[in-house]
C-alpha cells in the first residue's frame, strides 16, 4: 500500500486540489483562500491543478510578507 507523501511538493509536477489538500493538510476554507489571493491554477473537467513551482512560489511570497507584517506591528 502506498503512502501519500504528506508536506512534500515538487516544483516540476502538477496536483489536483484534493492532493494539495491532502499533502498540506489544510482545509477548503484554506484551499479557497490560496485562490483569491491569486495562486494560478488550471481547470481539468471539474477539478482544478495547481503546478508545484507555483504553489512553492505562492506560498513562499505569501508567508514573507505575513513574517514582515507581523515584524513591522511588533516594531510599532
């Protein structure tokens, strides 16, 4: 039986929704989040894919700029 790599993303693949949410551990309410803050993705039928490279990148930008927001009101 294989196991789903879970927190493991590789920037030269492509995953479906349910396995980002699966591997991330995060909820729909997150899911829904990355994409109105503008995580591009593609529509396949009815299921929407996400490259590794950009979800790396999304989140990687995403969360600096929380660290800065919260470094700058600790600075206040």
């Amino acid at each position: 039986m294989s196991r789903i790599p879970t927190g493991v993303i590789h920037a030269d693949e492509a995953y479906s929704k349910r396995t980002v949410l699966e591997r991330l551990g995060i909820s729909q309410k997150v899911w829904d989040k990355l994409l109105s803050e503008g995580l591009p993705y593609t529509s396949v039928g009815h299921t929407r894919w996400v490259t590794g490279k950009d979800l790396i990148q999304h989140l990687s930008t995403h969360s600096e700029r929380k660290v800065n927001n919260t470094i700058s009101l600790k600075g206040d």
